[in-house]
C-alpha cells in the first residue's frame, strides 16, 4: 500500500492538468519515458534492501558505499526532497478545497496550515496509524482512478459529450496534434513529472520495518511497472481523448475538469475529495520517511540529536517535527505568493529529487562492483543491465537538471540556487564532522569491545 500511495499522488492528481495545458498529449511520452528510469532507480534502491534490509534506506547504504559524507549529502538531500514536496502537498490541498465556495474566502495560507497540523499529529501518534492511514489512502486513490478510467472509457465508446467535445483520438488530431505547442514545452516538463515519480523510492525506507523484505520488496517494486503504465501514461492519453490539452488549467485536477464538465451533480466535488486525500497522503508519506532517515543520521551524528528521539510508540517524533517546521515555511509561502507557492516548490523539489536517485545509483553502481571483487554477494533480485543502466540513468538525471535552465523564470531561479545548496551543505559537514567522527569511534569501540 505504501508502494502504491508512493506511485500515485499531488505530480498526477493536480501537476498533469497544467502540463497538459502546456505540452500537449505528448506528455504520455515523457511520464512513459521518466518512469523507466524511476523504476530503473527503485529496482536498484530493492536490491540494496535485499543486501541488508535498514528504515535508514539509502542514508544507510550511501554510508556503507561512500562514507560519512556521501551519507551526509543523501540524507540532507532526501530531507530537503520531502520538506519540499509537503510545501507542495499543503498548497494542493489548499488549492483543492478553494474548488468548493464554503472555503473560497478562507485564505490560502490557513488551509495549507490545518492541513500540516492534522497530518503532524496524525504522524506523531503510532507507525501503526500511519501504515492505517496509508492503506485506505491508497485504496480511496486507486479506487477513485480505476472508477475515473471506466467512467472515461465508458464515454470514449458511447461517444458522449463533454463540454460541447465528442471525446475520441480526434480531440488529439483536430487541435494541434501531439505537439500542439512545440517540442520546447514539451521538454520543460520533465522536472515537473520526476516530481510526479518522487515518492517511488518510499517502499525501500518502508522495508526496514516489514517482517518480510525478502518477500515483500520485490513484489512491491515490480508492481510499480505496470501501476505507472496504467495510472500514469494511460491517465494521460484518456485525458487527452476527453477533452483538449487546452481545456485543463494549472492550480485544478484535469480529473475534476472532466467530471465537472459531464454535468452530473456533485462529481466533480466527489473526484476533487479523493485528490485532496492524494495530497494528504503524500505530506503522511513524506512526514513518515523523513522522521526515519533523520533518526539514521541522528544516530550518525549528522543530524541534530533530537531528530533521534522516539516517543513511546516509538515514532522518531524529532525528526517528524523538523520536518513539519520546514514545511511550516510553505504556509508563509502561500501567503506571500499563493499563485506561485506550488511551482516553486516542484521545482526545488525535483532537484532533491535529481540527488536522491543519483545517490542511489551511485551506492548500487558501487556495491555491484564489491560484488564483482567477492567482498559482497548479489541476491536473485536484482537490477539488470548493470553497469549500463547505471550510466543512462544518471545521463538522463543530469539531463533533466540541464532541462531546468530553460525554464524561465521559476525553473532557472531554482538552479542558480543550486550553488547556495551545495554551500549549505559544506557548512553543515563542517559543522557536525567532529561528532560524526566520535560517534563512528564510539560505535567501533562498542563492536570490537574496547
């Protein structure tokens, strides 16, 4: 269920709509192609949890393969993924309850700040209320796509009218074709669908606290193949047949534009609960991952001691807290520009999430090369193409954050900040690099009894 909420959340339920408007159906092509390399990035993510299971994930394994530094930039990276996209998560859920009038005069920064409380608090009680949570958020999100695509299907065969548009292939053809606006749109969006992929790697933090990994992961993983064929490219194709690119609007679910549209009382209401629970789900995901990997490098000394604290259900509720801090920023964001709160994010967003799967290549293309020399040993499972698929997946990562320069104003802004990150983080080594050391000399210590 994790590995679903993972795969289906705010990048489909509200990104697709503007990036439809703005590249046309040729966006199944590109959420087709970025799902490759995020399936590439989870199945070697799997196999680094099958070496040896960890709720630390890939700070863990970034720390076995690269040392305290590499481990270091993965966790901070990874913190900086999530705190980002729960910004995104809260102005979505804002955005989505302005869609009714009961909540059109309440500001956008208010909504976006219940939203954040009700989730953190959710969090902080129990890991067994999260996974709770989790599994009937994803079966309200599966459920409600699954009936969406009937319900489309059922419209494309009987050929009914949605907003003056007979649906069909000719919606495609007779308004512009697949590029109705250029290639050049077209290539702007892929940061905005690798956000769209960015909680795929959830399932391996997840796996460290499952019975059984060894069973589980693989399954998990392999299902997201087709979930992202079938909820991702095909979404978008349908939606490209029920109405044109040009009717969806960014800041709406192009869901709820269609459902809206059909005249049928009260379904685009219904569709556009079930793409608030999606937004909400995804700020529950991300709370969860980041409380676990902030305890990892607590543990470490790379994160502040209280991250590592556990309350009495043992949840790290220092880490939840940092987190829901930082994202507490987004509610000052949405007051300041509600407009532009939800792009800007994305984008920062989408560079965090450029490292982490650049790390986990980088920690896999690493232990497939112990495994080479008989210092490890490879399970059944496991990434295949080794060491090609590692080298095309990172092309395509630094591709993609290339792409960003294009995309003026908030994608090159976000770029030129990238510096300032990277100096955020040489700051911060230097800062914590003498407790890193004791706390590793005092874990030695412990192991070998002195």
């Amino acid at each position: 269920m994790i590995a679903i909420g993972g795969a289906i959340g705010t990048g489909l339920f509200l990104g697709a709509g503007g990036r439809l408007n703005q590249a046309g159906p040729a966006l199944a092509i590109v959420y087709a192609v970025c799902g490759v390399f995020a399936f590439l990035v989870v199945r070697a993510l799997g196999e680094l949890v099958l070496h040896r299971p960890s709720s630390g994930a890939f700070v863990s394994y970034a720390r076995e393969f690269m040392g305290e530094k590499g481990a270091f930039v993965a966790g901070w990276m990874y913190f900086m993924n999530w705190a980002t996209t729960g910004i995104a998560d809260i102005t979505a859920i804002a955005l989505y309850a302005h869609y009714w009038s009961f909540f059109t005069d309440i500001p956008q920064w208010v909504l976006a700040l219940i939203a954040l409380t009700v989730v953190l608090v959710l969090n902080l009680v129990s890991v067994k209320l999260f996974g709770e949570m989790e599994f009937w958020f994803a079966i309200i999100k599966v459920g409600a796509l699954v009936i969406f695509m009937a319900i489309g299907i059922f419209l494309l065969v009987t050929q009914h009218p949605i907003d003056g548009h007979t649906p069909g292939p000719n919606l495609i053809t007779d308004h512009g074709g697949i590029l109705p606006n250029g290639l050049v749109p077209l290539v702007l969006v892929v940061q905005g669908v690798v956000f769209a992929y960015a909680a795929l790697e959830l399932v391996g933090v997840a796996a460290g606290e499952t019975a059984e990994p060894a069973k589980v992961v693989p399954k998990a993983i392999n299902s997201i193949m087709w979930r992202i064929a079938v909820f991702y490219v095909g979404s978008v194709v349908l939606l490209s047949m029920l109405l044109p690119s040009d009717s969806y609007q960014k800041g709406q679910s192009p869901f709820v534009t269609v459902l809206a549209n059909l005249g049928i009382p009260a379904a685009g209401d219904v569709m556009n609960l079930v793409v608030l629970t999606a937004a909400m789900s995804s700020l529950n995901s991300g709370l969860y991952a980041t409380g676990r990997i902030l305890r990892s490098m607590s543990a470490a000394g790379s994160a502040p001691k209280f991250t590592g604290k556990m309350n009495k259900s043992q949840v790290p509720y220092g880490g939840i807290l940092l987190t829901g801090a930082f994202c507490a920023l987004g509610v000052g964001l949405n007051y300041l520009v509600p407009g532009e709160a939800f792009e800007i994010v994305l984008n920062f967003a989408a560079i965090a999430t450029l490292s982490t799967w650049g790390m986990i290549m980088i920690c896999h293309w690493l232990y497939v090369r112990k495994t080479r020399t008989g210092a490890l040993t490879r399970p059944a499972y496991r990434l295949p193409g080794t060491p090609f698929t590692h080298i095309a997946t990172l092309i395509f990562l630094v591709t993609v954050f290339v792409l960003m320069w294009f995309d003026a104003p908030v994608g090159r802004t976000t770029l030129l900040a990238s510096p300032l990150i990277a100096v955020a983080l040489v700051i911060g080594w230097f800062c914590v690099r003498k407790r890193v050391q004791t706390t590793k000399d005092d874990a030695e210590a412990k192991i070998t009894g002195q």
